[in-house]
C-alpha cells in the first residue's frame, strides 16, 4: 500500500523540520516547503494526498496558497494557526480549508485531524460516516430531490437547476447529512461529530464557514438556520 504523500508548507524551519520527523515517524511520506511560492510549485509537481498550510508564509500567505489549490483540486487542506481567535482561521475555510490547527500543537492532535480529514475524503464516495441503519440507509435512496436540487447518494453527484455542482468531499459530506434527515434540525455539534469526525468536540466556527460556503452552491435558502439550535435542509 502506497504511503499517504502530505505536502507541510511552514517557514518556521524548527517547526518544520519537527513536524516532518514527527510525519515520517508516523508513517507518512513529506515533502516540506519555506514559503507559498515552493509550496504551489511542489503541490503541482508532487500531487499530494493532502496540504498542511501555515497561514502565515512569505511570497504566498497560506489563504492564498489554499484558494490556489482548491482551484486546482479538492485535495484535503488543514490551516496551521498561531492563533485559535484570529480572522486567519476564518479566511482560511473561507478559501476552501477542509479543517485547521492552532499552534502550538500537540503532535498527537494533528495525527489524529490528519487522518480524520483523509477518512473524510476516503470516504466521500459512500455514506457520510455513521450507521446506515440509524442514518436510514442512504444507499438505497439513491436520487433525493429538495427543488430544484438534486444529490445523487450512490453517484456522489450533484446537480441544481440541472447543471453539476462541484463539491468537496467535506462540503458533500455535509450535504449528506443534511439530506439524509431533511427538515430535521442538526446542532453545531451533531455536525462536527459526524462529518468532521469530533466526538471529543471542536469550533464550531468550522461548520458555519462550510455551511456558508455549501449555500453559495447549492442556494442560500436551501439551508436554514434554526437559531440557537443549529441548520436544517428545507424539505
């Protein structure tokens, strides 16, 4: 079995260096760039199976270096943070990061959002994690239609008005969640256990950032916000 290729761009050499060790250690292939420039440049050469950004590189900050990316592919991004409050983190997911982590971190803590994104992605082409039977069986719906929207769960496709919409594999994920119970109400926290695979918890901000941006493709008014207690699907 091929060993999982990350991309780690970080001007910080210490840190740099650290981290990849630390990858390497846990099984993962690295190729570990300075600055936004070499990280584009390598991303393209090197067709990673998911990005670490730091936020802040020099030639390239790491929002933009994201936005390039999620131009190019739906390739798993995590956003590396110096700060857990600042507008870095949302800027980030609003470039298409799929999830981020403040440093500094604990080593065991970005293993594990690593390969909770990879599973994320892995599993984007089935059920959005979960039991089937719980969840009703996704499988065997095959075409649900909310309007003029129409998300086909055994294709992984789908289509607004006709045309094809192009998600991320966290984006469809959300949207399987969300389909799969439609005018049911799904908290903040539902969510990220769910989709981004949280059972310890998480920010929440995560999920409003990926639900704006699901919106943007799918119809504003598709989603609604239930204030205080999360969104729902309009059935």
């Amino acid at each position: 079995m091929a060993e999982t290729h990350v991309l780690f761009v970080e001007d910080d050499d210490v840190i740099r260096e650290a981290t990849q060790l630390a990858l390497e250690r846990d099984g993962f292939a690295v190729t570990a760039m300075p600055d936004g420039l070499s990280g584009l440049e390598a991303f393209r050469a090197r067709q990673p199976d998911i990005a670490l950004l730091d936020v802040m590189l020099p030639g390239m900050d790491g929002v933009s270096l994201c936005r390039r990316i999620r131009d190019e592919s739906t390739v798993p991004v995590i956003m590396l943070s110096a700060r857990a409050d600042s507008i870095d983190v949302v800027l980030g997911l609003e470039a298409g990061a799929d999830d981020y982590v403040t440093k500094p971190f604990d080593g065991a803590v970005l293993m594990a959002r690593i390969r909770a994104v990879l599973r994320r992605f892995e599993n984007a082409g089935g059920a959005a994690g979960g039991d089937a039977g719980e969840r009703g069986g996704r499988a065997e719906r095959g075409l649900l239609a909310f309007g003029d929207l129409e998300v086909d769960t055994e294709g992984m496709e789908v289509r607004r008005g006709g045309a094809p919409v192009a998600l991320t594999p966290t984006e469809m994920r959300l949207l399987l969640e969300f389909s799969s119970a439609p005018g049911t109400v799904l908290s903040r926290d539902k969510l990220l256990e769910r989709v981004w695979d949280y059972g310890w918890g998480g920010d929440t901000r995560v999920v409003d950032v990926h639900v704006q941006r699901l919106r943007a493709k799918i119809g504003q008014d598709r989603i609604e916000t239930v204030r205080g207690f999360g969104y729902k699907l309009r059935a």
